[in-house]
C-alpha cells in the first residue's frame, strides 16, 4: 500500500462490535445489517455457488486530496467529514481494516460479502468460517486470506518513504510488505499533478549521503531526498514491483495496488505537496528503543535493491499474455499477466471481447475488480461502474472461492460492442504462475 499516517489492523472485529456466530446485527461505514451468522455465511456460499459478491469498500485519508478517478458520483468524495479526509482508496478482497486514528470505523477498509438477504459478512469472518472451502491451501499455511488490492487515487504524488522488510517489521509485531503498481488505462483519464514515481537511489549513493538527508528531516523544511533517485514517467497498462526496502515515492496516477495484507512504513521526506510531514511519520514502526537512531533507518534500506544499476530492468512490469490464453487463440478473450514478479501475490488482466465468453479454471482463489463493460460472471450480474453513490452496493467486485475456481468459471460479455474488463488478484503461491514457461517465466528467474 502507498502509505501515509495509517495502517492496516489484522485479527478479530474490534471491541463492542459482534463476534462470529453471533445474530446481533449493526452497522459498517454506510451499509446496514451487518452479521456473521453461520447461516448467513453458508446461505451467501451457496448461493453463488462460491463466487461472492462483495459491497464497495471506500477509505478516506486526511493526508490525501481525491484525484476522482474512483468513479464515485462528485458530491461523494468527502462523505464523513472535513476531520476524516476525501475518499482516495478503495480496498478488494481485504481481510484486514485500516488504521485511520481514533475516528475510524471499526469496518474501515474490510471487504464485505453481500448475503442473500441484504445483510453484509465481514470478509475476515467469512473466511474464519469457511477456511479451506475459500482459500484452499492459504488456510492451511496462513490461517488468513494473506494479501489484499486496492485502487489509490491521490492528485499529489505521495513522500518518498519505505515498507519495511519482514526482519525489521518484526521488531514491532508486523510483517514486511511487498507490493505492486498496475496503472489501469479506463481510470487514468488523468495523470494528476505529477505522474512520476521517484524508485530507489542513485548507484553511486552513499549511505552517509542519505543520512544526511536524513538529518535534514529532523530540522525541518524541504530534505530534498529525492535528489539521490530517479523518477520515472508513468505509462498507463504498464506496472512495477516494489519490494519491501526499497524507497519510492508514487505517481499521481491511479493506482490498483496487490499488496501483502500488512502495512508498515517509514516516511524519509520532510516537505510533500507543500506542506511538512510529521515527524511521527518517520517513527511509525519503529522500535521503541530506535526511535531518534537514523542509522537504524539506513539499516531498513535494502541497498542492493535501491542502488541497483538496473532496476527498471528488474522491476518495470508490462504486461505478458499468460499461456493458457496464448494457448486459447485469443478469438474471445485473452488474460494477461499485470504483477507477476513478487512471491507474495500476482495479478491478472482478463479482457473479453464484445459477445464473447471466457471460461476459466484457475486453481487458487482470487478477488477480481470489473473495470470495464458488463455481462455475467457464473449467471451473475457483473458491470464496471461508471458512478456511484457513496452507501450504493454495486455488481462490480467478487471473490471466487477456492471450489469454484478449480471448476472454473465463466465470464460472458454482454455487450455487441464494448471489451469487459476484469482484474484479477491471487495470494501467494499461484500455481499457474509457478508452472509458467512463457515469456514471464524469465522474467521471474
């Protein structure tokens, strides 16, 4: 996740609010009915034959200004509140909730099943109950549904900063976090203020050097770290990898983001956006006893990654037709590889042609996101939105449950003369990208 002054909470529903099994029915952001009863979850489960339907999860940022590509209608963007921020994120297939202060409501950034009855299921209790009949082998390994996407809509780029590796993470009882960029053509009809994304350092850079800079953060003012990387212009339909260690600072640009299921950070730029960042922001995750110590801020710095003389050989990530697709002819659809350079998660583009129908069998669960056109997804109403009020449910988004993943599912475009347009996210361990031996393949090597 792109991150700034908010994390991510993974466990049990917070304090005050239901616990599964129960019948007790309350309220999420704007969505009513809130439960997860066993019978609910089972209802939801076989109605859909496992492919659930999953309600808008919208994620406000005090620290963010709505670029309103999100296609949320525009009186909407700013629905809680001057204190809470402008709608700039929103979050697929998540078993986690955000952390966005004392304010935040205690469903923030969770996926939510829409029940057969209008009622809604906690995405993270949802796969409590079902376990392995959702994510297959991720329960047995993970005891969770381990990554989540989102879409990130900022009209600024956001301050250089850093995710922290899993040794460092640690330190503070969180994991490291990996994560990648896709920059979807049909919501870039902008580029924001400023759509280049600063990765990495310099190769001649030297760790005394970014001390330096360092330093400056604390005396406030401009530390103009960004003088030791590189920005990149940003070509919407093309992507990156970004591991965790190495520095960036992301592009104004629309951004779906699959992401491990965790959110640490450390933020290395003083002055973003014209105005300062916070000095907390720097400390966020780390230590108590490291708190003040800016070598151990060096330390969290994966050199090798960072002054790599190659990086856009090793981290630019455009698109590569998986296999299966090349293997199908492309008469009615063809899927692509979007994020396929991380072990924590790929993704995928799958692009059905006007009329077509694409029947699929993937042999791991995955979210998907529709971003274009409509038709039907196993007989299911599926349509891209083009706006949306804030509250609205919508037919866009689904998870497709281990079970039905490995029967396959269909995709029918309706329409004569539009593509439909899905993006597709899967946890770790994919098992039709391990088995790649196209072009992708080498790129992973």
């Amino acid at each position: 996740m792109k991150s700034g002054g908010s994390g991510a909470n993974r466990g049990v529903a917070p304090e005050g609010v239901h616990v599964q099994g129960s019948m007790e029915m309350s309220k999420a952001g704007p969505y009513e009915g809130v439960t997860s009863s066993a019978e609910s979850i089972e209802r939801a489960m076989e109605a859909g034959g496992g492919v659930l339907r999953l309600a808008p999860s919208w994620v406000p940022r005090s620290f963010c200004t709505p670029a309103k590509r999100l296609r949320l209608h525009p009186d909407d963007y700013f629905p809680l509140g001057k204190d809470r921020g402008g709608i700039d994120e929103r979050w697929f297939s998540s078993a986690i909730r955000a952390e966005n202060g004392p304010m935040t409501d205690p469903y923030e950034g969770l996926s939510l099943v829409v029940g057969t009855e209008g009622e809604v299921i906690p995405f993270d209790e949802f796969i409590a109950h079902t376990q392995a009949d959702a994510i297959g082998h991720l329960w047995g390994k993970y005891g969770l549904w381990p990554m989540y996407s989102k879409f990130f809509d900022n009209q600024w780029p956001l301050p250089f900063h850093i995710h922290q590796r899993d040794e460092h993470a640690a330190l503070v009882g969180k994991l490291g976090k990996p994560e990648a960029y896709y920059f979807p053509p049909q919501l870039n009809n902008h580029g924001g203020e400023f759509p280049y994304t600063f990765f990495g350092l310099h190769p001649e850079t030297t760790k005394q050097q970014l001390l330096d800079k360092l330093e400056l953060f604390l005396k406030g003012g401009d530390n103009r770290i960004t003088d030791l990387s590189k920005a990149y212009r940003i070509k919407p339909g093309t992507g990156w990898d970004v591991p965790p260690g190495v520095l960036h600072a992301p592009a104004s640009a629309c951004t779906y983001e699959p992401q491990k299921a965790s959110d640490v950070f450390a933020m290395t730029e003083s002055w973003s956006n014209n105005r300062e960042v916070p000095d907390e922001l720097l400390w966020k995750d780390v230590p108590e006893n490291k708190v003040g110590d800016l070598d151990f801020i060096v330390e969290i710095v994966d050199w090798q990654l960072n002054v790599d003389p190659e990086f856009w050989d090793h981290r630019f990530s455009a698109p590569i037709e998986t296999s299966a697709s090349v293997d199908e002819g492309g008469h009615d659809y063809v899927e692509k590889w979007i994020t396929y350079r991380s072990a924590a998660f790929c993704a995928k583009e799958l692009t059905v042609k006007p009329g077509g129908r694409a029947s699929i069998a993937d042999e791991d669960p995955y979210g998907f996101i529709a971003v274009d056109g409509h038709g039907t997804v196993n007989g299911l109403e599926l349509a891209a939105i083009s706006s949306i009020r804030y509250g609205q449910l919508s037919h866009d988004e689904y998870f497709v449950t281990a079970s039905a993943a490995s029967e396959g599912v269909t995709i029918v475009n309706e329409s004569r003369s539009s593509d439909l347009v899905l993006l597709k996210h899967f946890g770790p361990g994919n098992s039709e990208l391990g088995a790649e031996t196209g072009p992708v393949a080498a790129l992973r090597a």
